[in-house]
C-alpha cells in the first residue's frame, strides 16, 4: 500500500513571529484530525512532515544559513538542530497524547548534500517504521553538505524525497492560506502547469506562504507523480479523509 504524505506548515503550529513560540491550539487540531483520520480507517500508512516555523527559521536566520549558502561552525548547527528537535518533540507528544504511534527521523543524521546540491536521503528507515505500523514524523532540518558545512532542507524538500522513494499516493500540505490564489484572490481548484498560476506566484524564491515561498511549492508539486493538495489548517481532515481540498497540483 502507498503512504499519504502530510506536511503541517511551520507557520500553521507556531507563532513565527516570536522565537520558538508553539501554537498550541493549532497543533492540538492537527493532531486531533490525525488520530481520528487513523483511527476511522480513513488513512493506515501516514508519513507526516513539519517546517520549522519561528523553531528553526529564527535560530538560522541568525547564523546567516539557507539551503545554498552554509556554516562551518557546529554552534550554529547545534543551535539549528536543537530548535527543530524541540518542535518535533511538541509534534510527537500531541500525538502520542491521542494514541497516534508516531516516531521521530531526524535528518541531520539520515543524508547529505553533494557539492552540486543534490539530495541524497535514504527513506530505508522510515519505510520500514511504516511496514511496522509507525508513523515516522520528520522536520525540517540543517544538513551536512558538501562544501558548505551545513545548510536548511526545507520540509517542502522532504515531502517531494519521500514521495517520491516511497510512491505515495496522496500528497498534502497544510498552509496558513487556505490554497493557491489567482489575480482575484480567489483559490485556484488546480494547476497542471506553472503558467496557471504564474500571475499571482511571480518567480521569487523568498520564503513566504503566499508569494516566493507558494511559488517553490508550486514547482516542486508539478513534477511529484502524484497529486498534492495545497490546503488551510481547517482542511486537514478532509485530505486525510480522501478529499481534495483547496488547490490540486498535478502535472501533466
């Protein structure tokens, strides 16, 4: 059986405007619409993803590290990686709390980037926790990459790895919007191609939900084989129920 793939935006389960503040009331949802997509047979293979939010993004942004340009220095790392530890482990708990088997991957310590900035991310270990009846929870994270010390993978990147390695057959990530806007700031119910969408989503890079940060979704979605849905928090059962909320990004 193919996995479903849901990633919970850090903007969605914390405040990213204060350091390392969770948002509670929002990661409570989320969790509670998970244990109950599990436990009414909605969804039995899950591999959920979450970013870093005001966690990873604030310590990082103070190091001056992104996903191309890296330190050396192993505080920053540590800093970084402890931060987005601490997340995860607010993740888990809530989980735990409504009887969801979830298991931590960290992947500080599970890939690599090579000197061209290829990712190379084993997902042995978390298709085994699903044929185990786990549900692996991995994060956003810094990454050994070569010459670079370390840089950012995004949780956007995880996502497109893991569906990829583990042929999931549903795909979804959980924005603070609740899908992809056009000119009208209307949601787009799907996009087969970029130019659908390139209006209101422009070529920036900057990480944001709405512009640079829904654009590098974007792209990244339209080459997955399978369908990803783009979606507000309030959605999060209805994917996990077999709808297709908000936007539908398949490619051709």
């Amino acid at each position: 059986m193919s996995p479903t793939i849901l990633k919970l935006g850090g903007s969605v389960i914390t405040e990213k405007d204060r350091a390392e503040t969770l948002d509670g009331p929002a990661l409570d949802a989320a969790a509670d619409a998970v244990a109950e997509a599990m436990e009414g047979g909605d969804v039995s293979e899950l591999v959920l993803v979450h970013g870093g939010g005001s966690f990873g993004h604030h310590h990082a942004s103070e190091a001056g590290v992104t996903t191309t340009d890296g330190s050396g220095d192993a505080t920053d790392a540590i800093a970084i990686h402890s931060a987005m530890k601490t997340l995860n482990q607010f993740v888990l708990s809530r989980l735990h709390e409504r009887g969801v088997p979830a298991l931590p991957v960290h992947p500080l310590s599970a890939g690599a980037r090579d000197a061209n900035e290829d990712l190379d991310m084993p997902m042995n270990q978390t298709a085994t926790m699903l044929g185990e009846g786990f549900v692996p929870v991995l994060h956003g994270d810094v990454i050994a990459t070569e010459g670079e010390g370390v840089t950012v993978l995004s949780g956007d990147e995880i996502v497109t790895t893991a569906a990829e390695h583990l042929s999931a057959d549903r795909v979804g990530l959980c924005s603070t919007v609740p899908g992809v806007f056009d000119a009208d700031d209307e949601v787009i119910p799907e996009i087969t191609a970029f130019d659908d969408a390139s209006d209101t989503l422009g070529d920036s890079d900057a990480d944001d939900d709405v512009t640079g940060g829904m654009a590098a979704k974007v792209r990244e979605l339209l080459d997955l084989g399978a369908p990803a849905s783009v979606f507000g928090p309030e959605e999060i059962g209805a994917f996990l129920g077999g709808e297709n909320p908000g936007t539908t990004i398949r490619g051709r």
